[in-house]
C-alpha cells in the first residue's frame, strides 16, 4: 500500500478540526495520523465522527465496539480489556477513540483512524482505529483499538475530529489517501 499526504491541519486551542474537502474517489481508503493531540481540559475523550455527502450536523449513525489494553508506570496493573460503555449500537454521537486523556504539558494521545471506501454508494462504511496515549488513573500507557462501520449508502466526503469537552490545546492531523 502507498499512502498521498493530502492535507495537513493544525489546532491551536481549536473547538474541533473539520476536514471538508478532500475525502472523494480518488482512494480505496484514507488515513487520519494524529500526532501529540493535547486537550485543554482534564479526563476528556478523543472523538471523531462523519457527514455522508449533502448532509450536515456530524451525526451519522455508527455501530463499534472498543478494546484496550494499557499497564501503569509502576508495573502492578496491565490488562487487555474490553470497554463497552465506548461502543455505539446505532448511535449517532461522535465515537471515543480514547477516553480519560488529561491535560498537563506531557501528556496527548496519538494513532491512526482508517476510514474504508468512503465514496461507496453500495455499501456501510468500514472504520478500525489505534490510539496510543496516556490514561489520567495513577499514570496508565493505554491503546486504545476501535472497529465499527457507519451505517450509511451514501458517500462520505467530511470528517470531524474533537475531544468531548474543551478545546484541541495543540495538535497535528494529516489526512492520507492510500491505495
């Protein structure tokens, strides 16, 4: 697989970051690489969620299920487990790809959301997700691995990516077509 940097899109205290444009045919699948997304606020989960063309409001309906694993600093607690209260059964809420993320000066979360023939008109829309960061509970590395599809024919051409409460304190999203 080869991967087409298509945009590049930094926050800077941003409410959330919308990608509008670029998401079309032209790719079997795109990539979306965070990298150091930081919140402004404590215990916040990061999210993402999509508009199938003509549509508005970031609200498609989703069905996922949400897996992690993490281990703390001082080794006496690792688990690999899975976290149904972050699944979504027909839901149309922004879906948590990691949750419980807080906000001191070293502390973000980065992955990879992958988003699978998004231009369909036959078919739902694939997702799987791989998030790496630091969990606020007593200093915890935790991934953070989310799979689903968005239940809708119609393409998808928008993506919205935020943390549920505050602001996007700093951060980096590159948007990848790959075939």
């Amino acid at each position: 697989m080869s991967l087409a940097l298509i945009s590049t899109h930094t926050a800077s205290a941003s409410s959330s970051i919308d990608i509008t444009s670029g998401i079309t045919s032209s790719y079997d699948s795109y990539e979306f690489h965070f990298v150091n997304m930081h919140p402004a606020t404590q215990h916040v989960h990061w999210q993402f969620q999509v508009n199938a063309s003509g549509q508005s409001g970031f609200n498609e309906t989703i069905t996922s299920s949400h897996v992690v694993s993490y281990h703390n600093e001082g080794g006496t607690d690792y688990a690999v487990a899975y976290s149904g209260s972050y699944d979504q059964a027909q839901g149309t809420a922004y879906q948590s790809m990691f949750y419980n993320l807080d906000y001191e000066n070293d502390e973000s979360c980065s992955g990879v959301l992958t988003l699978y023939a998004p231009s369909s008109t036959t078919y739902v829309k694939q997702f799987t997700s791989r998030v790496q960061g630091n969990h606020h509970s007593a200093n915890y590395s935790m991934e953070s691995y989310v799979a689903g599809y968005i239940n809708t024919t119609g393409a998808i051409d928008e993506i919205s990516f935020k943390f549920h409460s505050g602001n996007i304190d700093a951060g980096t999203i590159k948007m990848f077509g790959a075939s």
